[in-house]
C-alpha cells in the first residue's frame, strides 16, 4: 500500500508544490520504509533519498509537515473519519512549495 501512494502521488505533488524534478523523499526509519521494494524503487524514481532519524521532529520533514496540516484541520469542527479524509486533503490541496522549502533539512 505505502508503494502504491508513492507511485500515484509523489511526484505529482512535488511538481504541484513547484520542486520538481529536484525533491527529495525523506525516510524516517520506519521499518517499512526501509524495505527492500521501497529502498530499490525509490533508487529509481527519486533524485534524492535522504534517511532521517526516526520521530525526531526537529529533523524529520514529514512530522513538520504533519504539524502544518495539523494546525490547517483545527480551524474545523470534525465529526467524522470522511470529514477528517475531506479536510487533510483541502488543506493538503493549500501547501505551497515555500512551505515545503521551509521544512526541508539541508543534507
């Protein structure tokens, strides 16, 4: 599962935040990102592949990402798991690069 949602929407969410072709794919450690299918398509597919310690928010893009779309939902009184999905996604749809740019750790 976690291959199929990099194959649909990696790259295509990089070139919506305007950082395509020069992204990079932040892994933190999970077990599963470091599996061997993922390891090896990302090899492939990604310009660059930076490994980040694991929960370490101070230096894991996608937790500072999290915070932010976090920070984007609380404006919203939620009252179910479909509105939750809608409301990521809204808010996911409002990330400019500048935020991205912003989160990214110089490696």
């Amino acid at each position: 599962m976690y291959l199929d949602i990099l194959k649909q929407n990696l790259k295509q969410s990089a070139e919506k935040m305007g950082i395509l072709p020069h992204y990079k794919l932040y892994l933190d450690n999970d077990p599963k990102h470091n599996a061997h299918i993922y390891t090896l398509w990302a090899l492939y597919h990604c310009p660059q592949v930076i490994r980040t310690p694991a929960q370490s928010p101070d230096l894991n893009t996608t937790e500072n990402i999290w915070g932010h779309l976090n920070n984007g939902i609380h404006k919203f009184k939620i009252s179910s798991k479909n509105e939750l999905g809608e409301k990521l996604m809204s808010e996911w749809d409002k990330i400019e690069g500048n935020v991205c740019k912003s989160c990214e750790i110089h490696a």
